[in-house]
C-alpha cells in the first residue's frame, strides 16, 4: 500500500489529509478484521463439510 506524504517542508513525513488520525483508517482495519472474519468461517465451513463428506464414504463402504 502507497501513502502519499504531505511535503511541507518541515518534514514531519505524515501521510496527507492526515489519513492515521482519519475515520477512513478505522474503516480499512474494520473492512480487513471483517474479511478475515469471513475467510476463517468459510476455512470452518470446508473442513465440516469434508469431514461430513468422509463420514458418508466411510458409511458406504
């Protein structure tokens, strides 16, 4: 990711607009603990459905 940093000459090296102290950080880091949120249920979802999977095989043997 590129942050773009404000040139004021004194060279605080703060990204422009103040991005760390804006909602639009709080935003990112809630969209990304949503995201992994989603893929661990999706990782839980796959591995109950193979076990469920296996367990059918092994009934029909």
């Amino acid at each position: 990711m590129l942050l773009k940093v404000a040139n004021d000459g004194g060279g605080s090296g703060r990204p422009a607009g103040g991005l760390l102290d804006s909602p639009t950080l709080a935003r990112v880091e809630r969209a990304m603990l949503r995201h992994q949120e989603g893929s661990q249920r999706d990782a839980v979802a796959q591995e109950q459905a193979r076990a469920q999977y296996t367990q059918e095989m092994i009934a029909i043997c």
